[in-house]
C-alpha cells in the first residue's frame, strides 16, 4: 500500500499520464506475493492467545474468590468440598510400592456433588474390617480377576491405608486392626480404639480384565441399579446445575446403543476437544457459577479434579450412576530398586496425587475410566471383538473432507478476487482489455502455484509444524506438539481408535515403521504429563525424537493396506 502511495506521489509530481503498464509491474508480483502469503496464513498452524483472559482476572478479585487467592500444594487432602484454583508440586515421597502390576492407589470415594466440589451424603461410619466381603465389593461375578500381592511401604505416615481396588486382605503388625467407612471406603488403621499408622503393609488384592465386548452387552436396570437408594445416590446432581451440562451430556450420548459406548463417548469427548492440562493458571469458579460449567464452558483448562468430576456429572445427567475416586497414580518405576522376585518398585509422591472416575456397570462392578488429558488408564481393557470399518463412516469422513476442500478453495477464491479487485480498480480507466487480460494470467499462475502448495502439502505442512513447535519452551509445549502428532498420524491413515491408549498406539505405529520411537516418545510424554514442572525438561530431551517421528508421519509406511486422508 506504501508503495502504491509512492508510485502516485511520482505520477503527479513528474505528471505521468500514461503509466499502467508501468503500474502493473509492480502489482504483478505484489498480487501474487499478497495471495501467496494468504495461503500459507490459512493453513499454518496459530498462535493462541497471547494475553491472559481479562475476565478471569476481575472474577478472581472479588470479594468471593479474593478469600481463596492462595496457591495450593499438590497431596492428599481431606476437604473437596470447594474445588478449583491452581497448586504447587511436591515431589515429597508418600509411599512405595513393590509390585507385579500398574495400577492407581486409592484412599477414598465420594458421591455427593454439590456444585463447587465433592462430600459424603452419609455421616462418617467405621465397620471393622477383614477382607473384601465384610463390607465392600469393587468387582462383581461378571468380571475376570487374578489374585496378585504388593508390599507398601510408608514414607509419610497417615492413620489410613493406601490401597488397591480389589483390595482382599490386609497383612501387617498383628496389633493392628482396620475400620472402614462402608460409604467412602476409606480404610482406617487402628490400634485399640486410636488411630495409629503403619510403615509397612502387604495387601492381597484382584487385578480385573475388563472385555469391552462383555461390557456393551451389558444390560442396565439389574444388579444394583434395581435398588432405588443406590441410584438415587449414585445419579445425584444439584439442581443448580446449568441445563446447557444435561444438554451436552444427551448430545455425547443420544446416538449410543449401550452404556459401555455412552461412557466412551463422553471420555472421549476431553481427548477430542480443544480441553489443556494446566495446574498454574486455573480459576476458582465464581460464587453462583457451577465448577462443572466453568470449566466445560469458559476455561476448558484445568487437572484431574476438573476433569473427572466433569466427565461423572456428564454420566449423571445421561442417568450413568457414577462416582469419584481420589488417591495417587502408579507411580515412577525405580529400575534399581527391582526385586530378585521380579516385582517392580514404584516411587510414589505428593505429584502423583489424582482423581479419577468409576462407572457401575450391572454384574461387573465398578469399572474406572480416565478422563484426564494425559494420563492413560493403567487397567486392562480386552477388546476381543474386532470393530469392523464402517464404510459409511469412512464415506462420512470422506464426505467431510472434501466439504473441508471445498471450503477452503471458496475462501481461497474469493481472497483471491478481491485482491484483484482491489488492484485493479486503480489500473483499468485507461486499459481495461489489459486489465482482463491480467485477471487470466494472474488465475493461471495462482492456480499453479495453488495445485503445487496442495500436492506437496504433506512435506510443507510437515515443516511448518515442526518449527512452530520445535523452538518452544514452555511447559504446555509437549501436550501440543504430541497431539500434532497424532493428527500428523491420523492425515495418513493411521488414527488411534477409541479404545486403544497411548501406549498400545505407540506399540501399533513402531510395528507398522519397524521402530520403537513412538513408545520411547509416548514414555517421554506421559511423565511429562505426571510431573508438570519437569515438561519443559522432557521436551528439552524429546523435540528431536518427536521431529522424527513428524517427518516418519508424512508418508505412509512401506506397506498395503492404508488409505490416505487428508
């Protein structure tokens, strides 16, 4: 536009008259440059916001959420009553944990949700305790278990067990006895009538297998869910909860045939959608506004306690009975401290603390699922009936895309003539012949160069995004970068199925390259998620390996069978 501008200063001062061949020199090239530049704008990767959101600030200063401005360190906490606002790390040990499996270690459940956090509906109850059929039962007749063992062993100490679900019997000091709360089921340890602690513990304990086939067969209205007092309980919502949450939670759902699917819909439905990890900057809710609805509907950012009570107030409102779960993730893996048994020991700490979901499903029990953005659900789900390829799924993504192509190429057109538009205006009083003349060669040689960005989009895409990331250091970097990747994975062909984690999509993609980077990468990035302040780290290390595997995801592998689509 400055040049433009110049080029009239010269007109009038030397008086030019006949001067558009000389003027469309230099539009030429600038016609072109400007639709160049637009095409890449549209397709490269953006920026997000680059200020902090300025309502968040005048909520958080408040005379209401003013009173809780204090940070919050990460740990075992007994008041959830009010949820929400960010939280240290605390790489403090708790306990370690010499076993044969992964799984989560929990210390109590909830059911009580009251719009701000999670309580108890009954008063506190203690019940002596022996093993599983005393009072409690996670795994009803329906589900495969195998009985395993795992040593505990204390570094901070607390009148409570630590334990897994499944928990059979508890073995320690013979003076010993343990009481537990049949409706948080959280086990107390005690000596006489007073409280006391233990530094060492062994616990027999079911491992599950859960086959997703079984599981969408599963009928409802039986087992427990015939029990009024246990749906009432287990489906309760605050009647303050904003209708837009029910509406959501039927639109996940309306199209599922079986409770297994409506579940998966709805966990699925944080993986899928622009929802981020965050434990720094996130939000107290306001006073009248639902933690819920804050989080599904404005920030979209948060941690576990976000996420999972999110998910179980979706599966109330579809009428899913569910129910949070608190405690502590697996844990790092120790390699040097491995058993001669061939146990496993795992480290255990204050970062590691969690919140996660379990969903009843008649003759089977209480099943867990993990909403969380990067964490993966440390239990065994067999799929065991291959899912067949839907044709008319694979016509609708088809469909979709071309709709997409389409789309793009109206915008793409539409710039383009009004960039002419916009140039040619200025040009054609004195020769409009030429000015026509123009406008072809010019839709001639952007078409060209349209056709060449469109068949070499995999390679430039490919650039573009490694660089946007590659030079990034902050800790939401990883999650970003390794989504890319899935997506870079799924243009080609290969996307992750609703039922596989992490791990085994990064076990499919190294057999399919003849490679193990995925798995090495996906290691990487889910300790990059469990310990947040050490992300900017793993990635540090990792950014060459994920460059890698980017440049690896903008072809197929050397084998039949995929379909490319992009």
């Amino acid at each position: 536009m400055l040049s433009l501008l110049q080029v009239e200063r010269i007109k009038e001062r030397e008086h030019l008259q006949n001067y558009a061949r000389e003027i469309s020199k230099l539009l030429r090239p600038l016609t072109i440059f400007i639709v160049l530049l637009a095409t890449i704008a549209y397709f490269a990767p953006k920026f997000g916001p680059q200020w902090p959101n300025p309502m968040d600030f005048l909520k958080f200063n408040t005379s209401e959420a003013s009173k809780e401005k204090k940070v919050s360190t990460i740990g075992y906490g007994l008041d959830d009553s009010r949820l929400g606002g960010p939280f240290k790390a605390d790489p403090t040990i708790v306990f370690t944990a010499r076993t044969q499996n992964k799984q989560y270690w929990r210390v109590e459940t909830k059911d009580f949700y009251t719009g701000k956090g999670w309580e108890v509906s009954e008063n506190p109850k203690k019940v002596s305790f022996k093993n599983k059929n005393d009072v409690v039962s996670w795994y009803e007749q329906n589900t495969k278990t195998e009985t395993t063992e795992a040593t505990i062993t204390m570094q901070k100490s607390y009148p409570h067990l630590t334990y897994p679900a499944g928990l059979v019997s508890v073995k320690a000091s013979s003076d010993v006895s343990y009481s537990v709360d049949p409706f948080s089921e959280k086990i107390y340890t005690m000596n006489g009538d007073s409280s006391t602690t233990l530094h060492s513990y062994k616990v027999t304990y079911e491992i599950p297998e859960f086959s997703i086939k079984n599981l969408k067969a599963v009928k409802t209205n039986e087992g427990q869910e015939t029990n009024p007092y246990f749906m009432t309980k287990y489906t309760q919502l605050p009647e303050s909860l904003p209708q837009r949450v029910k509406d959501l939670a039927i639109n996940l759902t309306n199209d599922k045939d079986n409770r297994y699917d409506k579940v998966l819909a709805i966990e699925n439905y944080f993986t899928d959608n622009s929802f981020t990890y965050e434990s720094t900057n996130v939000s107290f809710p306001a006073k009248s506004q639902d933690y819920v609805d804050q989080f599904l509907f404005d920030t979209k950012s948060g941690y576990c306690n976000n996420f999972s009570t999110s998910m179980i107030v979706l599966l109330r409102s579809a009428g899913i009975p569910a129910r949070w779960v608190k405690g502590y993730t697996e844990g790092t893996l120790d390699n040097t401290l491995a058993s001669a048994e061939g146990e496993d020991v795992y480290t255990i700490t204050n970062d590691n603390a969690h919140s996660w979901v379990e969903v009843y499903f008649p003759e089977y029990g209480w099943i867990p699922f993990e909403p969380t953005k990067g964490f993966t659900n440390p239990y065994n789900f067999i799929n065991n009936t291959p899912a067949p390829i839907s044709q008319n799924s694979e016509a609708n993504n088809s469909n979709n895309e071309q709709i997409q192509q389409r789309n793009n190429k109206a915008k793409l057109k539409s710039l383009i003539e009004n960039t002419e538009e916009a140039s040619t205006k200025k040009v054609t009083n004195s020769k409009t012949s030429f000015s026509w003349w123009y406008v072809f060669l010019s839709t001639i040689l952007i078409s060209i160069i349209g056709y060449i960005l469109f068949t070499t989009r995999m390679k430039w895409m490919t650039f573009l995004i490694i660089h946007f990331y590659k030079y990034r250091k902050n800790d939401a970097v990883y999650q970003k970068a390794y989504g890319a990747l899935l997506k870079q994975f799924a243009r080609i062909g290969i996307p992750r199925s609703e039922s596989q984690t992490f791990r085994e999509y990064a076990l499919h993609i190294d057999t399919l390259y003849n490679s193990a980077d995925m798995q090495q990468l996906t290691a990487s990035y889910e300790n990059a998620m469990y310990k947040q302040e050490q992300a900017a780290e793993e990635w540090k290390k990792s950014v060459h390996l994920w460059e890698v595997l980017m440049k690896k995801a903008a072809s197929l592998p050397k084998s039949d069978g995929f379909d490319t689509v992009i």
